[in-house]
C-alpha cells in the first residue's frame, strides 16, 4: 500500500521529518517564506495529512476542498489560524504542541521585562552607536535610569502553563504576584505561585509589570484597548509573549509615546511581519522581538518530535497525543483505513 502523503508547509529542526518518511511520504515546501494560500490549498487537495505552522491559513474553503485530507499537525500551542469546527464537521483531527515550549516562552518573557526595565536595548544602542564615547564620559548618575523590579507587582493576565512558569519565575526577583484568568486556580496552586487572584480591571489599575498569557479568542481579541491602557499605573511595564491581536497596537503606541507606559517588551503583533513604518518602531522604550518565543534549539526540536509523534499515533490508528478536537473521534477514527 502507497504511503499517505504528507505536505510540510516548513523545514523543521532535529530529525523529525526523517522519523516521518518511514510512514509518510513526505513533501517539504523548501522556501523560508510561507507557502501561498493558493499553493496550500492546491498541496492539501492531494494530501492525507499537513504539517502546519500559525502563518498558514487552514480556512473551511480548504478543509472542505480536501476529501483525501485526514489529519493537520500544528507545529505550535496556538491554532487559530485553523477552523476547529469545519475540520472536525469532516472529520479531520487537528493537533498541537503544547507543554513543550512553556519554559522557553518564559524565559523570553522575562528577557523582555528585564530589557524594558533597564532600557537595555537602548543601553546597547548606545554604545554601538558611539553616542556613549562622544559623551567622554564613563559613569554619570543620571545615565540611562531604568526601574528596579525587586518589590514590584507582576500582573499575569493568564494562568495557563506558561503564564504560571512566569509567575513561578517572579519568587526569584522578589516581586508580588497577581493574576487574572477565566478560572481561578486552586488554593495550593496560588499558595505555590505566591499569586492572588484578582479581577482584570483592578490587576491593570495595579500592576507595575502586566504579561500577557492568554488564547486569542473572540473574548480576548482587543482586550488591552485604549480605555484600558489609559488606567494602567503610571510608569507600568507591558510585555505580550501571547499573540498579537490581543492588545492594540496604536493604542499601546500612543500609551508609550505619551509617557503614561515606561515600556513595552512585544514578541508578537497584529501583523506578522510587523511594518518597518509602523509607528511603534521608532519609539526608545518598546523591545521588539521577531516572534522568538519558543525559539531554542531544544523546544523548537521538541516541537518537531511532537508533531511527529502525533502522526505516527494517527497513522497507527492511535489518538494523538495532544488532539485539538476530541469530538472528531466521533465522527471518524483515527487512521487512514
């Protein structure tokens, strides 16, 4: 029997896809650059599985277009690039990578607090520039001033895995803890954290360093907008690791520019990649990052691994794994039988 064929939509780290060419006849888009929608659709038509990342739009128009299609491996936690129901109405599972990048994306969240907090990448700037040797000085009292976070409040808007690594990570710069979610965590969970549960409003109202670690969804879309960015602390710090679309970007602009923010730490935006002319670029007190959360050797191998994972499972008849929609098992098994 032929073997499924598979579409990769990027190159993957590690030797995931050579694991997978013992099940899968797998074809790779070898490009750095996302395939196409219309070379996406055209691949998925006379494919039994993809692998996907969030750039790739998986829209019901190419779901539906794709009777031999059985399975799409998501090669991130996020999946909103996908059409959860269309694909479980035809009976295609769709899977993720969660759990595997939680320690990189806190790690980098917190690279962000601490480059906003101490202005490093200006400090950086400054020397390359040679702006620091024109001064002819080496030290001066007023130099570059930034904000301690020893004694601060960090504001968690999300308790999921990786906003509690966050809020794990924060015990060991002796900062507060608050945190806002849909669900409240346990009481040993929060005792653990050292974290308390507030509403969302007040959290913005208190919080020296807000982070954001929330799903996009239709709730959480535009959430951080212009009336709440007009209430946050004067002098607060605002970091987004999650997606883009959660916070409004003119609107933070505007917060940064106008001194009602000390900083922002973005590694996600509304537009991927973000516009050079955008008017957040030319703003000192914003760190701006390329969308590297997960983006260690070893998570984004993890990651790999896990998508390969999840289609053996589907090819040995298996449930995957990390299964996105759980109901699609009742409409199909898994497997290509």
């Amino acid at each position: 029997m032929a073997k499924p064929r598979l579409f990769v939509t990027r190159e993957l780290p590690g030797n995931a896809l050579k694991r997978l060419e013992e099940y899968y006849d797998v074809n790779l888009w070898e490009k750095y650059q996302a395939p196409p929608y219309e070379v996406l659709l055209e691949e998925a038509r006379k494919s039994d599985a993809l692998v996907t990342l969030l750039t790739d739009r998986v829209d019901c128009n190419l779901i539906s277009s794709s009777p031999r299609l059985r399975i799409i491996s998501q090669y991130a936690v996020g999946y909103d690039n996908i059409d959860i129901e269309c694909a479980t109405k035809h009976g295609v599972y769709v899977t993720n990578t969660p759990g595997v990048l939680t320690e990189a994306t806190a790690e980098l969240t917190w690279a962000l607090i601490l480059a906003a907090a101490r202005r490093i990448v200006e400090a950086d700037r400054f020397v390359r520039s040679g702006e620091w040797y024109r001064t002819g000085t080496g030290w001066h009292p007023m130099m570059l001033l930034g904000t301690e976070l020893y004694g601060k409040t960090l504001g968690v808007i999300g308790m999921g895995r990786i906003g509690r690594a966050v809020a794990r990570r924060a015990q060991g710069f002796g900062m507060k803890v608050i945190y806002y979610d849909k669900r409240r965590l346990p009481p040993e969970e929060e005792k653990k954290l050292n974290a308390q549960y507030v509403p969302l409003e007040r959290l913005i109202e208190e919080a020296d360093v807000i982070t954001i670690h929330t799903p996009l969804t239709p709730e959480t879309e535009g959430l951080i907008n212009r009336e709440r960015l007009a209430r946050v602390k004067k002098g607060a710090i605002l970091v987004n690791t999650a997606r883009g679309k959660i916070v409004d970007l003119d609107a933070l602009a505007e917060a940064l520019r106008e001194g009602r923010l000390r900083a922002a730490g973005l590694d996600v935006f509304p537009q991927e990649p973000l516009p050079p002319d955008h008017p957040i670029t030319k703003l000192d007190n914003v760190v701006l990052a390329p969308h590297i959360g997960s983006a260690t050797w070893e998570t984004r191998t993890r990651m790999a691994d896990l998508v390969a994972e999840n289609l053996i499972a589907f090819y040995e008849g298996r449930v995957p794994p990390t299964l996105v929609n759980k109901d699609v098992v009742n409409v199909r098994p898994p497997g290509f039988g």
